[in-house]
C-alpha cells in the first residue's frame, strides 16, 4: 500500500533518481539479475513443482537460488517508486537551458508539466498495476519458500497446482509490464 | 563427435556456474567448459556447450574484452582434432566495472551493445560461422540490427508467456536452421554422409532447410561425390514425411521403360499391361522420389515432368485421371544442363522448374581434409562387408597417400575402390600401409558397362575390367548425340591407358589384365580398323591440358601412338600439333622415339612417327 500511496503525493514530494540512473538501474535489476533469475524457473519450475507435491525437500543450491528473490524486493520497489520522477518531463528544468530559469518559476512549471505528463501519459495507472503485481509476487514468494522448505497441509491445499509454474507466469508478467515502460523522458 | 558443440559467449552464464547450470538444463546442453566439477546430468543433450564471458577482471575491476571471445571463436574454426563450432550463441549486453561488496557490478559505458560489437567482430574474421543471438531483449527490437551486423537468428532467452516454447525446442529448431552439423543419423546400412569440411557441412545446412519445403530439390555434382546419399539425407531429414524413399536412376534403366516406371500404366495401355502399375512418382507418395541422372531422360519425357514436378499430379500411361501426390523430388545430374538446355538437349522450361535453389557437392579433391575421416568410416564398412579384421588403422604416411592423391572424375567412389581393394590384399592386418594403397583405377569400368547398350555385349570375362567393344561403340554415340562426350572422353582415355598399362606391366602376372588386352588390342583394337579410330578419335582429341600429362607417362603414350599412328590421320595431324607445344619437352621425344622403335620395319605407323620427330628435331634446333 505504502507504494501505492506514493503516487497520490504532490510530485515536489516524491524522489529524485534522474532518468540515466533510473534507467541503470533498471537494466541491472531487469535486464541482468530478472531475466538471469528466469533460467532457474526454464530449468527447476517442474521439479520444484513435483518437490512440492511429493513433500520432497528441494535441493539447497536449488532454494538458495530461489531464496534470492528476497534481497532484491526493496529495489524492484524502489525501481517503481522512482519511475514517476524519472520518467517526468519536470527532470528537463534541470537541464540546460531550462535550468538557467528562477527557481520560483521551475517550482510552479514544474508543477505543471508533471500534473500534465501524469494525466497524459496515465503513468501512475501502470505503476499502480506494476506496485500490486510486486506486492503479490512477494506474497507468493513467501508461501512458496515455505512449501519448498517442506511444510505443506493447509498452506499446500492454498498453493493449488503447480504453483511454481504459476508464479513464474506472475513473475514473466510482472516483467513485460517492467519493460513496456518507457526509456526516455516523456515530453508532453 | 556426436553432438554439435557450440560457444556460448555471455558475461553471466560465462562466469556464474549455478546460473549456468540453469541455462543448461532448460537448453540441454552439455557444460564443457572444463570449470564445473560438478556439472548438471543433462538427458538427451542437444548440443555439448563451451561458455566464456569475454571479460577479465583484475583488481575487483571487469573489463570487456573482444579479443577473448574472438580467441574463445579461434579455438574451435576448426579445432586441431578436427571438429569446429556449429554455432555461436552471443549475449548482447555485457556488464562491466566495479565490483560492489554485495557482489553487484556498476555497469560502463558501451555494456549494453557491446555483443553487437563481438557479433561484427566475429562476423569479419569468421563470416562462416552461424551465430545467433541469445538474449532477454525483446526480438522485435533487436532482431533486424543483429540480421544487419551479420547473425543468423535471435533468441529471446526469456519470453513472456508461461505457454511460449520450451528453450530447448527453440534451441533445437536454431540447431537445425542454422548451426553448421555434420551428418549424425545411424542409417541401418551404415552409409551416410562423412566430413567436416565447412564445403560439406554448410551443405547438410542446406539440405535440412530445403527438406522442411515441398519444392524440387536439385542435386549437382561430379560422380562420387555422394549424391544419392544427401538425397537420402534430406528424406530422413523431412520430418514430415512418413512415406517411402523411392530411387529412379534413369542411367540404369532402359530409356524405353523411364515413362512406364516413372508414371506406371493403366490395365489394358499397351500390350503387356495386363494390370494396372502404380508408377515411382506414386509409389512415393508422402515420402521421397530421387531421381538420378536426371539428364539422362528423353527429351519427349522431359516435357512430361513438367506436371509431377510443378503440380503434383500423375496420370498413368493410358490412364484419364491425374492423381494427386504428395511427393518430395530430388533430382540429380553430374552434367551441365545449362549447356544441355543451351544445346536444345535439355528443356530450359523444365529447367527453370528445378533450379531454383541447386545444391551443389564438393569434389572430394575441394574438402581433403574430409578424406582421413572419410577413409576410416569407408574401412570399417568394407572390413564388415569383406569379414576382414577389424578394427584396424591407416598409418599416416598412407593416409597422406590418400590425401594428396588426385580423385578428380572418381572421388568417394574412387577412394572407396582403393580401400576396398587394399582389404581385399590384406584381409587380416592391423595397420593400412602405404604399400596396401594402391592407385591403378582411374575410372570405374562398371560405369561403362552399365551405360552399355543392352544385347551389344558378348560375354563378359573375370574381373571388373571388361569394356566390350560393341557395347562402347554404341555408347560412343549415343553419347555423341547427347553432347557428353568431352567427360566421356577423358574416361576413355583413361580407361585405355589403364589397361594398356596394365597389359605393359603385368599382362604375363594377372588373370585379369591379359583378358583386358586380348579385347583392347586383340580382339578390339588391332583386329578393327573402326575400332583403332574410335580410339585414335578419343585419345588425341583430349584437350592440351589433359593429353600433356598423359604423354609425360611415356609408356602409356608410346603405346597409344604405336596403335593409332598408322591408321588414324586426325592422330597424326593432332600428334603434330602437340609436336609444336611440346617443344624442348623430353616426354614428348622419348614417347615418340619409343613409337618408332615399336613400330614394324616399313609401316605407314614408323614414317609418320619418324616425320614428326624430325619436323620436332628442326623446330627445335630452330
């Protein structure tokens, strides 16, 4: 929820990752670490499927692998946390020649056009879409570790069929909605 | 080798052992990087893969680095032991910089093309080798800039639907495609395509890529050069195609019987038709139809191909009805049919219809390197054929014999008659010496006698080595009509110098070799005046370039000159055309000497050997 909120905030509030940095970061959490952490899921998401309806404990490197998930939740947030700005027209102020402008003007345009880039482009919309996908990805993450770990009865029965196959289908949606959004600054 | 192995050139997998252990099992490859002593087992692996990440780091720092994938390319095109990479599977965005404490690198300048700069890198040193992209860019942006900059494929390593194919059917489908493969079927008669020559094996790719079509497939090339076999290739290779692999080899059927076979009849067509007859484009309905020595056929049936090969519908002789077919036609020829169509001997129209993407195979002279592999698969089926001992090995200076030698006009064939021969002379050794090899069969006889005239021939005698001379004479001519008469002559030629040879050097020892003579030189040749000037015809009518080297065999020459000199005037006159060619040449001289030594005292035969020599003694002193 915390993530969603954030958007409602007056755009003077949110933070400043500039676009370069944001887009690095984005390449290093997408392109290099999630897509990487895909091959575990081509290569293990049977197994750890049959893992968990046989009540087979799932190999340590295997889980560890999966496990990894976890250090990188707090950037995924960030990453989209940080796209409303990155994304904002109002970055141009900074730069020349816009940047030689009073202060007190860029603080009222800067205003403006982010108040317009979000209306136009619905950006908070997908990042909304893209905050609850991450919350659920969490969500399922934590329940799956649990049942990769062995523990099953109630929680198994919730999990449903292949609920590993499944939340790699989560996860490769959560990473096609990632990479639709845009590299550049959106001029509106 | 019976996987293909490929480089795989990517910073994350080349370095990360556990990711790339992922990346294995769900491609099915088979680590060989040597740097994972506990690799994943990998059931039924497509290909055997090295991973390098073309980057070093020193001091917590990592570099890209071109020059490490270009070493890793090198190390493989062609490895010394004789394999080479089938493919190349490159990452586009390679991270480099700093290395952080939780193990994340910054990222530089230039990481994220910097596999479209190792793609154009190896593109210029290699552009022979297949490389296909493999990275989790989305396709449709990246494909038509790394199509540009010379890669084959892209593969999206991560799509993203949970239902998309599994990675290691796109990988196998790419394999297929694209990736340089040698032959690897278990046929049950052992015969396949052997090589891994880049000739050959760019071949297979195009073999499997015309065998996924329905369209004509041309097939080109000397005799020996393994035809039939490719043929054989892409039927097996057409994985569509449940249906029978059919041969027609027009060469070895009766041309008044080509129609019959290749359309069958209707009951009641023609006299003997007393039932119907599926003819071989039906008979290979839903599979293969080879067709062999595709020049061979009429030029009236030629224009009755036309319908099978453009619309897939037979009708049967006498018959009303066309049939649908769903047949593969490969056809093939070693003749010119340019020159055929252009000489109005082969029909352009036909042409036209099964040209369109010809595949042509490789001399064997073109992929030596072929040959040592070549040589060992061919002995071990002759050993089984023969029951001889096996296993067993050539020694290389044999196999430098074979190597160096000329194969022109036989090739495989050719190679596979010399190994036959030295098993059939040493049934039970260890080692093929130089001494087993034995070149003494410049052509294949059988050839000859298959293309014979049916009822010319009288009977034939032991050995391989029987030409009859009616049976010659009407091939002579038929293939006068049909314009092959330059290869045929280099045949001939070869064919009589052989067993001239033969007769000179070992006529009193062999069995075979004085029945040889006695229908050469007997029989044939001093007994027909006709027949001396078939000969005379054919000897001295082979070109400058191919007769010089023939005369510089002196023994061989003086022989031919002895016989044709008296009798043949175009010999005589091309005898003195070779005269002011071959100045200064001692071949030549000795040749003609030994011809008048030869000749009877007073025969036409020792004047004009003697005036040639003189006129050659003037010109020379001139």
């Amino acid at each position: 929820m915390r993530l969603c909120e954030a958007f409602l905030l007056a755009s003077s509030d949110i933070a400043s990752m500039n676009n370069a940095d944001w887009n690095n970061l984005r390449s290093r959490l997408h392109h290099d670490w999630l897509q990487k952490y895909f091959t575990l899921f081509d290569a293990r998401a049977d197994e750890m499927d049959r893992g968990i309806i046989e009540k087979k404990l799932i190999r340590a490197d295997i889980l560890k692998k999966f496990d990894a998930w976890q250090a990188k939740e707090p950037d995924f947030e960030a990453l989209i946390n940080e796209a409303v700005f990155a994304l904002s027209p109002k970055q141009l102020l900074d730069e020349h020649p816009l940047s030689r402008m009073p202060d007190d003007d860029k603080a009222w345009l800067g205003d403006v056009i982010h108040a317009l880039y979000l209306e136009r482009t619905k950006m908070q919309d997908k990042l909304v879409e893209l905050a609850g996908m991450l919350s659920s990805i969490c969500l399922t993450h934590a329940l799956l570790k649990k049942l990769l770990q062995g523990e099953n009865g109630e929680l198994r029965e919730k999990a449903g069929e292949r609920p590993v196959k499944r939340f790699y289908g989560e996860m490769r949606e959560f990473s096609r909605v990632i990479s639709s959004l845009p590299h550049e600054v959106q001029v509106v | 080798m019976s996987l293909p192995r490929i480089l795989v050139i990517d910073d994350q997998f080349g370095s990360s052992i556990e990711d790339r252990r992922n990346l294995c099992l769900s491609f099915g490859l088979r680590d060989i990087t040597g740097d994972d002593t506990t690799p994943e087992n990998i059931e039924a692996p497509l290909a055997e893969a090295r991973f390098t990440s073309a980057q070093k780091q020193v001091n917590g720092v990592i570099t890209n680095d071109v020059q490490i994938a270009l070493s890793a390319v090198g190390d493989g095109w062609p490895h010394k032991d004789g394999w080479r990479w089938s493919m190349v599977l490159l990452d586009i965005r390679f991270v480099s910089g700093r290395v952080d404490e939780r193990g994340e690198i910054e990222g530089g300048a230039g990481d994220d093309d910097f596999g479209m700069r190792i793609l154009e890198e190896i593109h210029k040193r290699y552009p022979d080798i297949p490389i296909v992209m493999l990275s989790s860019r989305e396709r449709k942006k990246v494909l038509e800039e790394c199509l540009r900059k010379g890669a084959k494929d892209f593969i999206q390593r991560t799509a993203y639907s949970p239902d998309t194919t599994p990675p290691k059917t796109v990988l196998g489908q790419k394999l297929f495609e694209h990736a340089l493969l040698p032959d690897i079927r278990e046929p049950s008669d052992g015969l396949k395509i052997v090589g891994n020559s880049l000739s050959i094996l760019n071949i297979l790719r195009s073999a499997r890529t015309m065998a996924t079509g329905r369209s004509n497939i041309l097939l080109l090339g000397e005799t020996g050069t393994g035809k039939e076999l490719l043929a054989r290739y892409i039927h097996d290779m057409s994985s569509n195609l449940a249906g029978p692999y059919v041969v027609f080899d027009a060469s070895h059927t009766a041309e008044t019987l080509h129609e019959d076979a290749l359309f069958g009849h209707v009951k009641g067509a023609f006299t003997d038709a007393k039932d119907d007859k599926p003819g071989l484009f039906e008979m290979a309905d839903g599979g293969t139809l080879f067709m062999d020595e595709i020049g061979d056929i009429s030029y009236n049936l030629q224009a009755k191909l036309r319908r099978p090969l453009e619309e897939r519908v037979v009708t049967r002789q006498g018959g009303k009805k066309g049939i649908r077919i769903n047949t593969q036609v490969v056809l093939a020829t070693n003749r010119d049919l340019y020159e055929d169509a252009q000489a109005g001997r082969f029909r352009s129209d036909l042409l036209n219809r099964i040209n369109v993407s010809p595949i042509t195979l490789p001399p064997l002279n073109e992929r030596r390197d072929d040959i040592p592999l070549i040589a060992v698969a061919l002995l071990e089926i002759l050993c089984r054929k023969h029951s001889a001992r096996w296993p067993r090995t050539i020694t290389p200076d044999a196999m430098e014999r074979l190597v160096n030698h000329d194969w022109s006009g036989s090739n495989v064939r050719g190679l596979r008659k010399v190994l036959e021969q030295a098993v059939l002379n040493s049934r039970d050794v260890e080692l093929i010496v130089p001494s087993h090899i034995r070149f003494d069969h410049p052509i294949e006889p059988v050839k000859v006698q298959a293309a014979g005239v049916a009822g010319a021939a009288p009977p034939r005698p032991e050995g391989d080595i029987y030409i009859s001379p009616a049976a010659s004479k009407a091939l002579t001519e038929k293939l006068f009509e049909q314009g092959k008469l330059s290869d045929y002559y280099l045949e001939m030629v070869n064919y009589v110098l052989w067993a001239l040879e033969k007769s000179k050097d070992e006529r009193d020892n062999e069995p075979i070799y004085p029945k040889a003579w006695f229908h050469l030189t007997g029989e044939t040749v001093t007994g027909s005046t006709k027949w001396q000037r078939e000969i005379g015809k054919i000897i001295f009518r082979v070109s400058n370039e191919d007769i010089i080297p023939l005369m510089k065999k002196s023994g061989i020459f003086t022989e031919a000159v002895v016989i044709c000199g008296s009798k043949v005037d175009s010999a005589i006159e091309r005898l003195k055309e070779l005269a002011s060619l071959m100045k200064e040449s001692d071949a030549f001289k000795n040749a003609v000497q030994k011809g008048i030594a030869k000749s009877k005292e007073g025969s036409k035969s020792k004047k004009n050997l003697s005036d040639i020599l003189r006129s050659w003694e003037d010109a020379n002193k001139a």
